[in-house]
C-alpha cells in the first residue's frame, strides 16, 4: 500500500455541494481515473479516503486535502493528470505526493474573506480593527456536546484588512484549525456583522492556506 495525499481547488458552484456528496464525488472520480485505489478489508469494503478539515458549506478554498492509498507506486505526476482528467468544473486537482505530516499537527488556516459594506468600505475598516483589538471576543460554538461560550481573541488574528472600492472590505485571517479546536471563521465575521449591522449574507470566503504550526501541512 502507497500512501498519497491528495491537493486539490474547490472554486464556483460547486463550494455548495456538501461534505458527504464531494466524498461520493471523489470515490466516482477515482473509479472512474482507474487508479488502483485500495479498499478496506472485511465484510464490507470501501475505498479508503480521508479529508483534512473538511469546508464549511459555501467555502472556497484553494488548498483541500485528500488522502488515498494505492495498491502499487506511480508518479505523482501520472496521479494528478488522471485525477484532474476526471474532475468536475470548479474542482482543480494540483499536487500528488507522499504525506509528510499527521492531519494532528494542523494547528491553523487562512482564509481571504470579502464583505459587502454598501457605501462604507473606510468605516467598515475601522471597526472591524477595533473590534479585533478588544481584550475578548465572547461567543457562543456549537459542539459536539452543545453550545459552548468561546474568546476568539487568542484563536483569530487579523491579518489585513483593506477597502476594494467604497463597497467591499477585503481582510485575511487566521483561525485556530484542528482536532482540538477548530475555529469556523464565520464566528468573527458574524459577531462583527451583529455588532455594526451588516449583513453576513453578503460575505464570502475562500481558505487559501493550511498551516502546522506556522508550516505549509503537506
């Protein structure tokens, strides 16, 4: 058995399909690439496949992780063309190589966000900066076990944040990432929407790195 890890793009449409249907969708694709994936033993077999931190509904991202395992070795080179070959639009796979990282080492991502601020790019700015720097940012994360109350203060850090004209506020974080604590960047944004009244539906969201401790997870 060969472990590969899998780096593909999700852009368009397709950010709206769910968890559950990219995975139905990869395991057609891979069928369907003819690469010799390996299935689990047993009484009932599956291919395995596994994501890193899988996107939220209506996320882009230009850094998605996908492990499989093959029955014999090949090119990375060959495993990409064939993978890409049998990809949807919206869906772009880029890189093939052996997992040099556990998906427990994941311990953030960055997200580029943009915000539609009608007529208020500048002040939009200014609160959000200020927003960022208060002491605490108390909100409330659903669990496995519920509702828990959550400071984002020391699990997001604003990176930039810049007006796109007098109507787009465009701003990068980072978010606290893995299985310990996995910090959705819609809690921020949504807390500064409900404090200034603006509205989260207008927010888009793209992750366009995966980082282990301040390195690339690859």
């Amino acid at each position: 058995m060969i472990d590969i890890r899998i780096f593909y793009k999700k852009r368009g449409r397709i950010k709206y399909i769910s968890h559950l249907d990219m995975n139905r969708l990869m395991q057609r694709a891979l069928k369907r690439s003819g690469l010799p994936v390996w299935y689990t033993q047993g009484f009932n077999p599956h291919m395995y496949l596994t994501f890193a931190l899988p996107l939220s509904l209506g996320f882009e991202s230009d850094y998605e992780i996908m492990d499989i395992r093959l029955t014999e070795e090949l090119p990375m080179e060959e495993v990409v063309a064939r993978l890409d070959a049998q990809m949807p639009p919206g869906l772009t796979v880029f890189k093939a190589a052996p997992p040099e990282m556990d998906v427990k080492e994941i311990t953030d991502c960055i997200y580029e966000i943009t915000a539609e601020v009608p007529g208020g790019a500048k002040k939009a700015k200014e609160q959000l900066e200020a927003l960022m720097a208060e002491p605490t940012l108390m909100v409330e994360k659903k669990t496995k076990r519920g509702v828990a109350t959550v400071d984002l203060r020391p699990n997001v850090e604003l990176l930039r944040c810049a007006p796109q004209g007098e109507d787009i506020l465009a701003l990068r974080l980072r978010c606290t990432s893995g299985s310990t604590l996995n910090i959705n960047p819609t809690l921020p944004i949504n807390l500064f929407c409900a404090r200034y009244g603006y509205e989260p539906e207008g927010v888009s969201y793209l992750r366009v790195q995966v980082l282990a401790g301040g390195r690339e997870f690859c």
